[in-house]
C-alpha cells in the first residue's frame, strides 16, 4: 500500500493541488512485530489488534477499530497451543499416571521391602518417576522442537524457546510433587484420583478466573458505553458549525487544506479535553486490575507459570499495552509532522512524504521470574514432604 501511494506520488499526474490535499489525505500503515514465540503460546495475540493505519483525522480512541488483518504465522499453524498442552493437558496425563504409583505397595505392604530392594525410597520413587515424567515431557519437547524448525528464522527463537521449555518443565515439575505428596498420603488410589482432578480444576480452571474477576470487581472500569456516548456527542458539537461543502471559495487550495486541519485539530482538542478523564481513568483501573492479579496469583503456581509463558513468549498483557501506547503516540507524532509542515505553508512533497515518522515499536519487557522461583520453592517443599512421609511408611 506505501509502495503504491509513493509511486503514485512521484508519477506524471501528480499536480500541485495533489501536494496541497495530501496532509489530508495521506495515510501511513504501521503493524505490531509478530511476536518471538506466538506458536508457542497464542496469549492475547488472538484478540489484541496487530495493525493500524495513521491519518489526520483519526483518533486515539479509533485508531484500532477497523479490520485487523489475521497474523499469517499463526494461520499457517492453526490453533494449536503448545502452552496449552503444559498448563492443562500435561498435568492430567501426569495424574492419570501416578495417581496410585506407591498406594498398591503401600496398602499390600510391601513397599518397605521394594523399596529396600532399590536402595532405598528414594531411589524407588526416582525410578518410578522418570518414566512417567518422561512419556509427559518427551512429546512436548518434541513439538517444541518442530515448531523451531519449521518457524521463521529468527536467532532470538532459540533462546527464547529454551527459557520457555524450562519455564513449562517448572510447571510439570510442580504437579509431579503434588502427586507424590498426594500419594503419600494414607488413602486408597481412588481417593488420590479423585482428590489431584479436584486440585488440577482449582488451580487450573477456577483459580484464574476468580482472581481476574476479584481483580476486575475490586478495581471496576469507567463504562465503554459512556465513553462512545460521551465521544459522539462531543464529536457533534465540535462539528455542528462545520461547513461539509467546504469547497474552495476563491480560496487557494493550500489555504484550504489548512481550514479543514484546523477544524480536525479543534474536534481533536474538544474531543482530548472531554474524553481524557475517562480514557485516563480507564487505564488507571486496568493498571490496577494487573497489579491485583499479579499480586493474588501466588495462589495458583500454574498460574504463574502461564503468564511467564506468555511474557516470554510476548504475547502478555503488559506487552500488548506496550505496543498500544507506543501507537497512540505515534499517531501523534504523524499528525503534528503534517500540522507543522500545512502551517509553514509548504505543499507536500515527495521527500516531505519519506520525512514523516515511522512506527517504532517499544522494547519487549523482560519476563518476571518471581513467580516460577515461588513455583520451584513450592514444588521442592512438597518433594520433601512426600519423601519423608514415604521414608515413615517404609519403616512401618
């Protein structure tokens, strides 16, 4: 689309009265960079916008509200979501294998003399363990490596992939311990069973949402409602006085172009002046609402673990607030290059076009570690546990 727009500007029928209307008609497209890992883990990269076109007239409130183009990346995949198999689908295969791994031995007797036959409980519990860990770890490191290998070639991948398998190993780690404290435990098998799938849906499927929603209960959003009906009217009132034939009236062309800048650059201040509380408002409850959930998901490890995933991977939510303000700013930065240019009375030129800022997007926020050392604290607490109730039950 650039690549037209300049041809079509450097062409033959380019006229002076072209150059003068280009400020307002010209538009400069911008797109988010796809991010490092988002094969690894889709995140908010399905519902977040992944470009945006600039112009005179728009605004920080529309800027995102035409149709997004779909990354091609993630067509290509499909939806599949190796982030998905760590957090939810490896800890039920894990339960399904270990959830009466020591209760038969225990319950028939034997485990003092199996266990003396290896060398020990602890030996015992390593050799019936690495099996089952590895039938779980084994596919997903496997997958991980066929989404390098078919991925783009981008050097930061690999370092990120191998942050990333080690963050979702971290996770797996943390259920295996709760199996073996479960385990370890003087109930049957089936009560084990029943009592991991009652932990694995608290921590996995209740726990997130119930903190997001406390997080979003405690600290609630001005209304989107109110502030698209607050807009709208300020919007008409700022443009009731307009004159939509506004043709040339004897008027030179360049002349104008710079009345209906001008009458852009009043509804965008009445439309600022208006709408910032709400929009600052807004955001000082979303920040909130982070800072709520970051706080309250020490509650639930996997949690953690998820949104390490995602900000490694940078589809997280902090990432895409990144991006968006670094748009808003350069929708501001566009605009007050063409206001400059139309008010020292230039018309737009070829090089004045290659001139106007171009989108940089913000540095990737480094992930937050805090939450898997809390998961690996919490998992080496449980592994010691178990081992000690295992030793009590070996000697009895």
């Amino acid at each position: 689309m650039q690549a037209e727009y300049r041809a079509k500007f450097a062409g033959p029928e380019w006229t002076d009265v072209d150059s003068a209307d280009a400020p307002y008609s010209t538009k400069r497209s911008f797109a988010f960079p796809v991010p490092v890992l988002v094969d690894f883990t889709i995140g908010r990269s399905d519902i977040e916008p992944r470009m945006a076109e600039v112009r005179m007239g728009y605004r920080a409130d529309t800027l995102f509200r035409n149709y997004q183009i779909d990354n091609p990346e993630r067509l290509r995949r499909g939806r599949i979501d190796l982030s998905f198999v760590a957090i939810v689908v490896a800890p039920l295969l894990l339960i399904a294998l270990g959830y009466g791994m020591l209760a038969g031995d225990r319950d028939s007797g034997t485990l003092r003399l199996i266990a003396a036959q290896a060398g020990g409980v602890g030996r015992l519990v390593a050799a019936r363990s690495i099996n089952r860990l590895a039938l779980v770890i084994g596919p997903l490191l496997l997958d991980a490596e066929v989404l390098l290998l078919t991925g783009p070639a981008d050097p930061a991948r690999t370092a990120a992939s191998l942050l990333w398998l080690g963050t979702a190993l971290a996770g797996i780690v943390f259920w295996w311990a709760v199996i073996l404290l479960v385990n370890a435990l003087r109930v049957s098998a089936e009560t084990s069973a029943f009592v991991l799938i009652a932990a694995w849906i608290l921590l996995v499927f209740a726990a997130p949402p119930l903190i997001n929603s406390a997080a979003q209960a405690l600290n609630p959003p001005p209304s989107r409602m109110a502030q698209i009906v607050e807009s709208r009217r300020v919007e008409q009132l700022a443009t009731e006085t307009y004159k939509n034939d506004h043709g040339t009236d004897g008027l030179a062309e360049l002349q104008r172009v710079k009345d209906v800048i001008a009458q852009y650059q009043r509804i965008s201040t009445a439309h600022d002046r208006t709408i910032r509380p709400l929009t600052d408002a807004f955001e000082r409850q979303l920040v909130a609402q982070q800072r709520a959930v970051r706080q309250a998901q020490w509650i639930s490890p996997p949690m953690t673990v998820s949104n390490t995933l995602a900000q490694i991977a940078g589809t997280d939510t902090e990432t895409y607030a990144g991006l968006r303000s670094a748009a808003f700013a350069y929708l501001s930065d566009y605009q007050a290059a063409l206001t400059r240019g139309i008010a020292d009375n230039r018309l737009f030129t070829l090089a004045a076009h290659d001139a106007l800022p171009r989108f940089q997007p913000p540095p990737t926020p480094a992930p937050g570690w805090l939450g898997v050392v809390w998961t690996l604290i919490v998992t080496a607490v449980m592994m010691a546990m178990a081992l000690r109730q295992y030793r009590r039950l070996s000697r009895n």
